[in-house]
C-alpha cells in the first residue's frame, strides 16, 4: 500500500448568507486505497485536533447509492473517475504532489448551506409534481399479470438507476435538471404500469422543474459525462418528446 | 414490565385474518381527525407513512437526510423473498415461513413469522403496480433468483438494486402523498426523545440539523421506522447515519429492548484493509448462487489463486454442507469463514479473508452471462479493491450487517409504551437469532404496507385519544431534557481540543471492544471484561471528547456524538444480553455451547424464549424479562444444512 502527499483547496462557508472563499490544506500520508471521503475523514480529525471547524459535507451509504454525496473536484462533478460517486473515488487515481480544487455542487437551485453541502430538496418536489403511478396500497393484480418484455424492463431500469445525486444539475453550463427528471419520466413511460398517467406526469414535472429555477437541455451533455449511473442523454430526448406529445394533446 | 404478545389463537392459516377481523377499524370520515408521526423514511417509514396517508389519517414523517429517498434501504443489493411459488419448484406460504422460522434459530413468534410469509405475495404485486423495474424473463413473467438458507428459488430482484428500486417505490408513493398535503415531510430532523404523557406515546422531540433548533411534535400515534444499531461496532455496512438512538430513547422512556445481541454477520464483505476506514462494503448474498468459495488446503500458502491447483484447494462449505454447499444461512457462512482464518488459512494481506471464485461458473455459463447478473457488484468490487472479480477470485470476510435486535412488539407491532410502534429493522419481531437473505426488505415493506395500519386503527378505536399542545410540560420538559444534555456535550470543549478526544477516536475503542468480544465469538470471559471496561469508554466520553463548534449550526461532529453516546449506553444491554444467553442460536455463538462440529448448540429447556430489557434508571443495572416461545406448527430441531 503506497501514501500520497496532497493540497487541498476547499471552498468554505460558513452558512447560505455568509460570503465563502477557497482555504488551502496540506495533507500528507494519505493511503492510496482510501476513499475520497475517506480522505476528507483524515482532514475533519485533523482540523478537529487542531482546534479548527471540520469540513462539512454531505455523506451517508459511502457504497455510491444513497446519492447524499458529492462534490466537484478540480472542475469535475463526483471527481475525474468515470461512473462513481464521490464516496467510490479512490485515493489511487491521484498522486503525490496533486493540488486537489474541492467545491461544493453549485446551481441556482441549490442554495449552500455550509461548505460543501447544498440544499437539493428541488428535486425531491419534482418528483412529487408526478414521479410516480398513483396506486393505492392494496388490491392491485397479480404481479405476473402485466408480462413486460425483459429488454423494455432493461430499458426502464436504466432509467431507474438514477439516484438523485443532482451531479447532473451542477455539471451543466444551464444549471438543467433534465437528465435527473427525464430518467424518472423514461422509467414510466416504458413500463405498462406508468402509461395511464403518461401525459399528466410528463407536463407536471417539467413544470416544476420550471418552476424550480432549472435551465434547458443544449445538448452539451456534461450530465451524461459525470453521472455516476451513466445515465443516457437518449432520456432527455425521450422526455421531450413525451413532453411535446402531451402538450399537443392535452396541453 | 408485561409482555402480552397478543398473538391470535386458532389455526396458524387464520390467525392474521382473524385477528384483522377481530380488530377495530377507524371509519374513513373519522380518520383525518387523527395524527400520526413517523419516524424514518426507509421501507418501513416510507411505506407506512404513503400507506396510512392514502387511508385518511394526517401524517407526518420526519427523516434524518435530506430526501426521504436516500434512508439506508437503498442499499439492500440481492433481492425479496415472497412465496408465490412462480418456478413451480415446490414452494408455499408454509415453505416460506418454515424455512424463516428455522433460518432464524427458532427464537421467533411462529404466528408473527407466518404473518409475514403470507403478505410477502401481495408485496410483489404492489411493487409491480408501482412500475418497480424487476428482472423479467423474456416471456415477460418475473424472474426469481436463489438465496441462502432455502431450496427453492423465491427471490425477486432488479438488477443488485433491488433495494433502491423497491425503495423509490415507497418514496414515489410518499411523494405522492406530500404533494396532496396527506403527509407533512421533515427532512434534516434527528429524533432524540419520545414525549409520554400519562403513559401513552404522545409524540417527539427532534433537532433540527440545519439549525440545531430542538422542535415538539405532537400526535394521537408515534411510529418508529428508524432501522438498527449495527454501527455501534463502528465498523459495518450500515450508512454513517444510522444509529440507535431513536429505539434507545424510546427504550429509556419505557419500551422494552428485545434480544438486543442478535447481530447478524454478513459473511460476503470486502475486508477491512486500514485504521482510516469509515465503513464496510458489502456484496450481495446472490453472489454465492455462483461464486465457489474456497481457501488453500495449506497454512500459510501465499501462492496466487490462479496458482494454487485444484487438488491444494478446500471448499470448505461444500464439502461440509453437501446439501446447501455455498448457499447455507448466513450464520453459518460467517462462522465457517472466521474459523478458516482463525486456522490460519484465511488468505490476502491481514489473512482475515477467503477466496469467492467465479472461474467455474465463466467457464461453464460464459463471460457474458455472469456478467449480466453480476456485473454491476463486479464493478463495485473492482473500483474498491481494483482487482477484477472476472479474472481474479473476490476476497470476501464477515462484516456486521443487520440487527435481528430491536425494540419489542407484539402481533400489532406495538412496543410496551401504548401508542408507540415500531416497524422494520427496529423491532425484533420476525428474523429470530439469525436473518435469511432477502427477508428485511420482506419484513419492512410487510410491516409499513400491510400490518401497521390494522394495528393503529385498533389502537385508536379502543383507546379514547385527547388532544394534548406541544406546549404541555411533557414537552416542555423533554425539549428541556435534549438541550440540556447537548450543553453537558459541549462543555468539554471549552478551552480548547489539546489533550482531548474526538467522537471518531471514541467510537471506534467502543467498536474494537463490542467486535473483539461481542462479535462472532462471544464467550463468558471476554463479555466480563466488555462489562467491565465499557463504563470507562463512556466516562472517557463524558469527560473528555472535544466537539468544535456550537449547537447553532450545522454541526456534524455534535450530531456524531449524540449517536456514540447512546451507543455507549447501549453496548452494555448488548453485552448482559450476550452474557445470559448461554446458549448459542443463530448468529449468536456462545463458545462454550457448540457441537462436536463446531455447530451453533441451542439449548431449548433453558432459552427458548425473547430476552426483553427494560431500563431501570441511569445508574441502575437494567431488569431482563423472558417472553416464552411457544411452537405448536413446527418442533425446533437442530440447524442442518449437510
């Protein structure tokens, strides 16, 4: 097991009023199999002993499915490893001597609340515009009553994979959450159980993601890039057109 | 302390349907007039909440994170069991519920187990109607997977997510509910007391996170969906966040703690690999369908995997359980491996580990095929390790997983504090001594769909319900209470950190003691000397742990130290239990009850019954009760898997 020297160059701010600014860390002995929260861990016990205020940020699972982690990491959201999240990066894909820019996820969507963690509850009221089938607890059929082809079930669980981590919001120049809202709105309009609330779901979560302050898709397809589920961009062209279908029809 | 388990008479096939019919109802007009709280957004929480929300009554549900969609449930990878017999390979209500019972140890509530087995169906069918993606087959119809501890194939899944996707489901259904204002959601709350008021759960005290504001939440039933306590070690594979301190609270304010050293071992993690780590990473129990595992025949051989031929290599579970083979309870599993390596033939680094292999199975189903149904653990695997599974066997050791543990209820899931539930991983109510795969995203859903809203029904019909303000000394003095033993907390760190302790250096010592000898082997010395030494960790604590910053704040050290706290308390009803279970069942292996062959002894004359804890006062050693267990449907024998 080898160990990395590192300076760290962490955005810090005390609360959402508050004016932040970047501070500079040397970090030294950092065991290349750790994670990169891991990693942070080492810093917060460092500052901590040294009578300082740790870093805070947002963490739970640290197995990259929780989606409460992230960070942007020289530019990059969920750092320069493709398809993880922050908490599956490993120390191993840096090295000694590496000046290392850490930021919280910014968007006009998500306030700061204290360094590098971020208020996301935006997306959780897109999904409550209509991210969902309305189906009571209770009396539904027998689960082997609605046959769905195993590809179109692939499909839909490629969309499904999407764990709200909002990466994709942070890492677009139009601060867009369509990635995040269009693999919500693919998962169920690929899947017999989502077609009877189709075109409602389709205009009332774009709408709130309207709403919200999120920008519109220009195909630079950063999202695509970092998402740590590798999450397609075919999904946002899948959400446009249920979009359009929607409100020509119904809108 | 009364235990009554109200489990119903008659025969085992009516019991829940009887009892639902015996129960009283709340006519639909009549329920938005009461209020439920609850806490935690899981399975179990996200569940129940949407469900009772859809049903009429006001809810609200507080969660620790920041989306209700991100409680620890998202992590489950393998899959839910449920009996409903699609492979046509001989499986049934009453095979499933065999197969928990005896997976458990027989230390479970045979008429709450059976419960559980005949609800699992209409689970499926509820997740498929939410548009939860499951695996199909190309025909179309669900596709069904093996776990340990059974001989049919009764596990559904949806790639190894099978816990986000039934979890997103549950949020979906809860998402709906707060969009229609059914549901009030509090994120970023932490719970840190039950309020009782004339002996009956009467609501909560939280502090919010983002501000450190202690906040009343009054209501007529209080629902704890708030998970289990396998972080006291430390090191698990639970999220940071969770904790015990919810159930403990409640435990302190009355309600009994149920066989609080059930602790189950998850025998495939990836393993520990240094001092900085901050958790463990499991692979899915699915992995054994066709990973082989195996160590050198011989102490001490180092050669690689690739290089040790067949002839050097011992699979010791198939040649020790030919029936089972790598598919044995998870117990088991666990057991086999720590003795391997306590043999010295315990492979990688630190020689805490043993070889799962999947060159048999890429030989004999191709690459394409394993990695379709393995890939995405593969990937994780290879991103924590950078070895890949594909060409190299996984290095796999036992890390703490689940706790069986947990707040007692009875068949309504009602605690011993009238008016306060507790569902999910929180009770202790169906997994018995040892839990088998792909039954605690069961057992939530189970709990937060189908059970928990006859219960609460039945509680409100037969209890007169006053309204009590937030503003009642009760709460009052429960807020007083929270915020002076944060204060107490923060003491310490006036003048400074020099010669001081963090929360971490504090937990992980709690960790290292509960793991070295409240673990996988326990025996009378070593929990002597747990009992002993852990008073000293927490005195340590209270003296000493420097905590930066204040209660004003987003304060992530503090909140940390709440949890160690109470899992400092916590750790000694852990180790009483432990220590008076002088039997071994299931996971809990006392060393001096084994067999010849090492196998886990139960001794039914003396323990065939729930350990139940109730806490007498702070200083006060804490009173154990028995509930009896009864079987009258299946004899307790010997666990055999051979």
């Amino acid at each position: 097991m080898s160990s990395i020297n590192l300076t760290l160059k962490i955005w810090r701010q005390p609360n959402s009023d508050a004016l932040g600014a970047f501070e500079m860390y040397n970090l030294d002995g950092i065991h290349t199999d750790m994670s990169f929260l891991e990693m942070l861990d080492v810093l917060n016990e460092k500052l901590t002993k040294e009578g300082k205020d740790p870093v805070a940020f947002d963490h739970d699972c640290r197995e990259g499915i929780c989606g409460m982690c992230g960070a942007v990491v020289n530019g990059i959201a969920h750092g320069p490893e493709k398809e993880v999240t922050l908490c599956q990066l490993h120390m191993r894909h840096f090295k000694s001597g590496d000046i290392l820019v850490i930021e919280p996820f910014r968007s006009r969507a998500y306030p700061i609340k204290k360094d590098l963690l971020v208020d996301r509850s935006a997306l959780d009221r897109i999904i409550q515009a209509g991210g969902y089938v309305s189906v009571n607890t209770g009396g539904t059929p027998d689960g082997n009553s609605i046959p769905i082809p195993s590809q179109q079930a692939e499909l839909a669980m490629d969309a499904a994979a999407c764990i709200g981590c909002g990466a994709c919001v942070a890492s677009c120049p139009n601060g867009a959450a369509m990635l995040f809202t269009s693999a919500k709105i693919s998962q169920l309009a690929l899947l017999p159980q989502g077609q009877v609330e189709r075109k409602k779901r389709a205009l009332a979560m774009v709408a709130q993601m309207d709403k919200e302050g999120f920008g519109n898709c220009t195909n630079a397809r950063e999202c695509e890039a970092v998402c740590p589920k590798g999450i397609s961009i075919r999904n946002i062209a899948r959400m446009n057109k249920e979009f359009l279908k929607a409100v020509l029809t119904e809108g | 302390m009364e235990l009554n388990s109200r489990a119903p008479s008659g025969p085992l096939e009516k019991k829940w349907s009887n009892h639902r019919f015996s129960n009283k109802l709340v006519n639909p007009a009549n329920r938005r007039k009461f209020s439920i709280i609850v806490v935690g957004t899981g399975l179990a929480g996200a569940s129940a909440s949407a469900t009772l929300a859809e049903q009429g009554y006001q809810v609200k549900t507080f969660c620790i994170q920041d989306s209700p969609r991100r409680a620890h449930s998202i992590a489950a990878q393998g899959g839910i069991n449920a009996a409903k017999n699609y492979q046509n390979d001989g499986d049934s209500i009453h095979r499933l519920f065999y197969d928990t019972i005896k997976g458990g140890d027989f230390r479970a509530r045979e008429a709450n187990v059976y419960r559980l087995a005949e609800v699992s169906n209409q689970i499926i069918d509820q997740c498929v109607a939410q548009g939860v993606p499951f695996a199909r087959e190309y025909g179309g119809t669900l596709a069904n997977r093996s776990f340990g501890g059974a001989q049919v194939s009764r596990t559904f899944y949806a790639r190894g997510q099978t816990g986000q996707q039934l979890l997103l489901g549950a949020y979906g259904a809860l998402s709906r509910q707060i969009h229609t204002g059914r549901v009030k959601m509090y994120t970023r709350r932490e719970m840190m007391d039950v309020v009782v008021v004339d002996g009956r759960a009467k609501g909560i005290t939280v502090r919010n996170i983002m501000t450190g504001e202690i906040e009343s939440h009054a209501a007529d039933v209080v629902i704890l969906a708030t998970g289990g306590y396998g972080n006291v070690y430390f090191l698990s594979t639970n999220a940071m966040a969770s904790n015990v301190t919810a159930a403990w609270r409640a435990h302190k304010r009355g309600a009994g703690f149920a066989n609080p050293s059930f602790v189950q071992i998850h025998p495939t993690c990836i393993p520990v690999h240094g001092d900085y780590q901050s958790k463990l990473t499991l692979m899915s129990e699915s992995l054994r369908n066709d990973g082989r595992v195996w160590v050198p025949k011989t102490k001490g051989d180092t050669r690689k995997p690739a290089d040790i031929p067949e002839g050097d290599r011992d699979y010791y579970l198939e040649n020790k359980y030919p029936s089972f083979g790598n598919l044995v309870p998870r117990d088991v599993a666990s057991r086999n491996a720590k003795e391997q390596c306590d043999y010295g033939k315990g492979v990688g680094t630190t020689g805490l580990a043993v070889f799962l292999d999947f060159a048999e199975a890429i030989k004999r189903d191709g690459r394409e095929t394993i990695y379709k149904k393995y890939g995405n653990l593969f990937q994780m695997y290879e991103k924590i390790t950078d070895s890949d599974p594909m060409v190299e066997p996984m290095m796999i050791y036992p890390a703490v997983h689940y706790t069986m543990g947990g707040l007692w209820v009875d068949y309504d899931l009602m605690t011993t504090i009238p008016g306060l539930f507790a569902i999910g991983e929180c009770n202790f109510s169906d997994h018995g001594a040892n839990r088998l795969g792909a039954s605690a995203l069961m057992q939530g859903l189970a709990d937060g769909y189908f059970i928990i809203a006859t219960s609460i029904a039945h509680y409100l019909g037969t209890n007169k319900i006053e309204v009590i303000s937030e503003h009642a000394a009760p709460f009052i003095d429960s807020k007083r209470w929270v915020e002076d033993r944060i204060a107490k907390m923060l003491k310490n760190s006036v003048g400074g950190s020099a010669g001081k302790f963090t929360v971490d250096e504090i937990h992980k010592e709690l960790g290292r003691l509960m793991w070295d000898n409240c673990g996988m082997g326990r025996n009378k010395a070593g929990l002597e000397t747990a009992l002993e030494e852990l008073p000293k960790i927490k005195q340590k604590f209270w003296d000493s742990v420097y905590l930066p910053g204040t209660n004003k704040e987003i304060n992530q050290s503090l909140e940390r130290a709440g949890r160690v706290a109470d899992f400092l308390e916590f750790g000694e009803i852990m180790i009483r239990d432990a220590l008076t279970r002088e039997e071994s069942c299931g996971c809990h292996l006392r060393e001096e009850s084994q067999t010849e062959e090492n196998e886990a002894r139960r001794d039914d004359a003396n323990f065939s019954h729930v350990s139940v804890w109730e806490h007498a006062g702070d200083e006060k050693e804490p009173v154990m009760h028995k509930e009896p267990l009864v079987f009258e449907y299946v004899t307790p024998s010997q666990r055999s898997y051979k």
